[in-house]
C-alpha cells in the first residue's frame, strides 16, 4: 500500500510539473486539426 501511496504522490508531483507542457501541445494539435478542417473545405 505504501508503494502505490508514493507512485500515486509521484505521479501527481510529476503532472504537476508537466501540466504547462502538455497544454502546449494539445494547444498545437488542436490547432493543427482546426487548419486541417479549415483547408477541406
């Protein structure tokens, strides 16, 4: 159980840190779909 704790509490810690970086690249890929769609048409 203590093991999960701390994997648990280091994986928060590390999305933590992360989260900055992973709205940038969704950001990026949503742009990309958006001009995607946009050139179809």
């Amino acid at each position: 159980m203590q093991t999960l704790h701390t994997g648990y509490r280091g994986l928060t810690l590390l999305f933590d840190l992360n989260w900055d970086r992973l709205l940038y690249f969704v950001t990026i890929a949503v742009a990309l779909m958006l001009g995607a769609f946009v050139g179809s048409l």
